[in-house]
C-alpha cells in the first residue's frame, strides 16, 4: 500500500511506501529570506513532514539538495549540520541548479524509514 500526503493535482508533498517515506522537494515558504532562513524553513518543513510520517531527521537515508548559488554553500552546510543529530548524517549529494523559483536559493529531497 502506498499512502500519498498533501496529494495535488502534479505532486503530492510525501509518499510512504514500504516502511520508507519519500518527500517532494522542499523549499521555502519566504523566498525574501537569505540562504540560511531559507535553509532553516526548508529543514522545519523536512521535521514536520517526517513527524506527519512517524519518522524524524534521525532517519535519514539519502538527501538531494539543489543550490541555486554555490557561494552559499558554506552558509547552506553551517544551517544543515547545527540540524543534524551527531552521528546521524545521511548520504548526501548537493548540486548547482537553476530552481523553479527566482527566489529560492535552496531545495531538498528526503528519503526517510520509517
């Protein structure tokens, strides 16, 4: 059984299939912010569609990120780790991408069990 969160008519925000959550890209709600609050509001929706799941950043399989600028790189990555339980960091792969968004310097797809 797959169960579908937040389904619309092109996405739906998480997928939970076979004991792992898959999430859409996320990014964030305020595009004014600069690269860390939008880091920050990008990992508290991460929390709270894990939470919605049953599961939590400690649980983390594999994330995608999608910078718009790799001058905020460093920024991006100080934000990312003061988030991350120690010992817990997942694979990860970050890449320069031009996002849907004029506004949005950072986007992140989760992969989480359950």
């Amino acid at each position: 059984m797959i169960q579908r969160f937040d389904v619309g008519p092109r996405l739906s925000e998480m997928a939970v299939h076979n004991g792992v959550c898959y999430l859409a890209g996320q990014v964030a709600a305020d595009d004014t912010q600069d690269i860390a609050g939008q880091t920050r509001q990008v990992l508290a929706a991460i929390d709270a569609l894990l939470a919605r799941a049953g599961s939590d950043k400690s649980r983390l399989l594999m994330v995608q990120i999608f910078i718009a600028d790799l001058a905020d790189f460093p920024a991006m990555n100080e934000v990312w780790e003061a988030w991350l339980p120690a010992g817990a960091a997942p694979p990860r792969a970050t890449v320069q991408a031009a996002l849907a968004r004029p506004g949005w310097k950072v986007e992140m797809v989760v992969t989480a069990a359950l």
